[in-house]
C-alpha cells in the first residue's frame, strides 16, 4: 500500500478543485489534489462548460448564415460534418485541460489520480485505476467533489440514445426528432445547440415557464426565439413514460388539463437538474454534515463541521456555479494561510448561454417583490440601442433593480446577445455598492451594447439619451 503524506488535500479537480490547490501552493502549502479521473478539469472543463459552449458557438454561428439572408446576404444551407465538429469540440478540451496539467506541475501540486474516500478526518483511502490501494494522511481536505446530473429511475433505460448532459455533449449523431425533458439552462442549451444542426427538438418542461430561476420578463425574448428554433415547447406538461425499442423512443406526454399523447424520438436528453456528490465518500467517518439536499453544510470561511475539512463548489451548496466554486477556492486558500477572509459575496452572475443569452446578478425583481422591498426598476430596450440595431438584434432588454433612497445598484438582469459579457460590470456594480449615478456618469464606447447599462442608469435620475418615459413610469 502507497503511504502519502501532505499540509493539504483537494478532492476533486474542477473549478473549484484546481484553483484552490493552486491558491494554496501560491501561499507556500504542500499540496497534493486527488482525482479519480486521469486528468484534471473536472465536468465543467470535459463534459459541461466548455464543450457545450464550443457547441453552442457553432449554432449560433449556423443560425446567423440563416438570418442574414435579412440582411441582403443569403448563404447555402450548411453541411454538418459531425465528425469534425466533435473533433473541434474536443481539440478545445484537450487544450485547455493541457494548460492545466502544466500549471499543476509549475507550481509543485502533486496530482494523484485516484479515487478517494475519507477514512477518518485527516486521512484519504486511495484506489488507484489499476486497482491498487494507497493512503493519504493530510492536515486539512478541501472537498471539491462537484455534482452530477439527476436521472430519475423513471428514466434510466440503459440505452444510449436515452441520455444526460454527458451523453448529449458526446454528439453521436444528429437525431431527426429530440425530446429534451427539462426547460432549465442545460436543456435550453444542448436543445439549441441539436436544433441549429438540423435536429426536430421538442421541449417538455413540467413547470409553467422555462427557466423558472430567472426573472419573467428576461426569459420572454428568449422563449419567442426559441419556439422559432424548436419544433415545440410544451410547459406544464409531465413525461409520463420512455417505452424504448429499437426502432425509437415512445413517450407519454401528459398535459396540465390530463390530456396524454404519444410521441416517437430518436434521442432524449434528460436534463432535470443536478445533485452533489457527497455520497460514498466516506463522510460518515468524519463531522461533517448534510443536508436534505445531500449539499455539504459550511460556514462562510466553508469550513465543514469537521474543523479539519472544507467543502466548496455545487457540493457545498447553490449557486451550482463554476465560478462561484473558483471564487471559494480562493477563499479557503487565504483561510488557511492566516488571513481574513470569507465567502461574503452579493454579486454571483448567473448566465445561460443561449440565443440571445440572459444573464443576471444580485437582487431580482422577483426576489423584491417577495420580500416586500421597495424598489426602483428601470428598462432600456435594446430597440432604442444603436448597436443592437446595426446587429439585427433588438430583442434584447437591460434592467436595474435600485434602492430608492441611495440610488444603490441592487441588481442587474440583462437579456440579449453577448448578455454574458455584458454582466460583469453589472457584477462589479453591485458588489462594490455602486450608484446609478455611477455607471450614468461612466462614460461608455459607443455604439456598444454596454451602453444600454448607462442608459438604463439615467432612467433612475433622468431620461436616457435615446428613450423618453414619464418619470411615474418609470418602475
């Protein structure tokens, strides 16, 4: 048996796994990060991010040259070469996970690639892909074992075509007809990405909205695009059943009012959430503890209750976020060197990476309205945006939510092309306590589509430039 001994231990290599064995070696720690798989990236870097929004360039990509005949310049349809488009697809994974195999080695983190599972709270068993067995002792654990898609026992069929988000980043082939069950991000994504290389997407959300996270208003230029996309949306509807066969998938599809159909699929992706991996770890040999959700419970240094173990990304809790995991990782690498620190952020951006985008930060209208909290609310349009019009994309709209007395920036939705760059001012604005003066007085390049955040900042205290509203219509 390999005998390891190390100051500290990471658990899990992805977005908040790496970084936090990086942060701590920066501060002079010996690190060793453990991972049961052969490289470091974790889901996000292999089967998450980064492959569905190389994906999802391409479909935006292939949806232009279909709209720009708008514009006075028709393309022919497009050849999908599934082949190459699953090599380009991989060829930035292998990059990337590259680049952080070297930034291990540069800054002396020992990678072990092994499965672990805690015997006690400051020693790791190891299994080893060969099958041998080994043994860490640490002084503190840094657990970043992530999460994975949820798949009701309604749905495993062990059956390719029937498949979670991992199965539908694989790109196999291009099915004629795709039932994609669940209207959140990572349905809404991977149904795009399918639509736009010619496939039949058909979506079922048992809810009454799709992304129901997420403000109203934001989604409903995003739904009137999509229901252009997809062949259907079906809301408040349940899958009842998948009866596969060879010759395709059946599903019973129940609607609100009972009425049930039959439909016949190629492939079904099942795209119904995510859970932590907090399970057979061997948690029960330490003080740490779960909750309902299976989420690890942590302070706001994300100590555990074990004071010897530290949990951080989607298996400390949500925001499932793979930023919000980098952010922690800092976090518990000044900890653990002695300094002050905690997890205390407002602002945790929140992106789904469609056509057009939404994004958003901090307060919500929705969330104001629960809790009762007085609030200004205003909207730029992108239809008044010089640059949303030169790019044919005036669907979009910019909202701030702001404190009345102060004028506080409390939190920003934003819904449009390229929405996902634009929210990290937004980001910036809320947590450092922004007013709208503030972003109004900034002077911002024009014509861009960051304007739209200075427009909607003069709304609070004026008029913007390029849109005239009474101020008691303003909220």
């Amino acid at each position: 048996m390999t005998k390891l001994e190390t100051d500290i231990v990471v658990l899990g290599a992805g977005p908040g796994g790496y970084p936090a064995a990086f942060a701590c070696a920066d501060h002079g720690k010996k690190v060793t990060l453990v991972n049961a798989e052969a490289q470091p990236g974790g889901v996000c870097l292999h089967r998450g991010c980064i492959p569905s929004k190389a994906l999802l360039h391409v479909a935006k990509l292939i949806q232009e040259t279909r709209e720009s005949s708008h514009w006075g310049v028709t393309f022919t349809e497009p050849r999908i070469d599934v082949d190459k488009l699953r090599d380009f697809k991989n060829s930035v994974i292998e990059k990337l996970v590259g680049g952080v195999g070297q930034l291990c080695q540069a800054r002396g983190v020992a990678y072990v690639n092994a499965r672990g599972t805690f015997a006690d709270s400051q020693t790791l068993d190891l299994e080893y892909p060969d099958g041998k067995q080994g043994q860490l002792k640490f002084k503190h654990c840094i657990l970043a074992t992530g999460s994975s898609p949820a798949m009701p026992a309604l749905f495993q069929k062990d059956d390719p075509r029937v498949m979670d988000s991992t199965g539908a980043l694989a790109l196999e082939d291009i099915p004629k007809r795709l039932l994609v069950i669940g209207g959140g991000y990572i349905g809404l994504e991977m149904g795009s990405v399918y639509a736009a290389i010619g496939s039949k997407v058909v979506v079922v959300e048992m809810l009454p909205g799709l992304l129901m996270g997420a403000d109203r208003e934001l989604v409903r230029p995003l739904q009137k695009r999509l229901e252009g996309l997809f062949e259907s949306i079906r809301l408040a509807t349940k899958v009842e059943s998948l009866d596969v066969k060879k010759t395709g998938i059946t599903a019973k599809l129940v609607a609100e009012d009972g009425t049930a159909t039959e439909e016949k699929f190629d492939r079904v992706l099942v795209s119904i959430g995510r859970r932590p991996n907090s399970h057979n770890l061997g948690l029960e040999k330490t003080k740490v503890q779960l909750d309902a959700k299976g989420f690890v419970i942590v302070d706001a240094h994300r100590r555990t209750a074990d004071p010897n173990i530290f949990a951080i990304g989607d298996v400390a809790g949500e925001p499932m976020l793979a930023h919000k995991a980098t952010r922690e990782a800092k976090v518990v690498a000044e900890v653990l060197a002695g300094e002050p620190a905690e997890f205390d952020n407002l602002a945790i951006p929140a992106v789904v990476f469609t056509d057009p985008e939404v994004a958003w930060c901090g307060l919500t209208e929705t969330q104001a309205k629960a809790e009762n909290r007085e609030v200004i609310v205003v909207r730029f349009p992108w239809g008044a945006s010089g640059r949303a019009q030169s790019l044919g994309r005036t669907e979009g709209l910019t909202k701030l939510i702001v404190e009345p007395k102060t004028e506080r920036v409390l939190g920003v939705g934003i819904v449009g092309a390229g929405a996902g760059e634009l929210i990290g001012e937004a980001a910036l604005a809320v947590e450092s306590a922004a007013v709208a003066r503030d972003l109004a007085d900034t002077i911002h390049a024009h014509p861009t589509l960051s304007e739209t955040l200075m427009e909607a900042a003069e709304s609070v205290f004026g008029q913007a430039t390029h849109m005239y509203r009474p101020k008691s219509k303003r909220s």
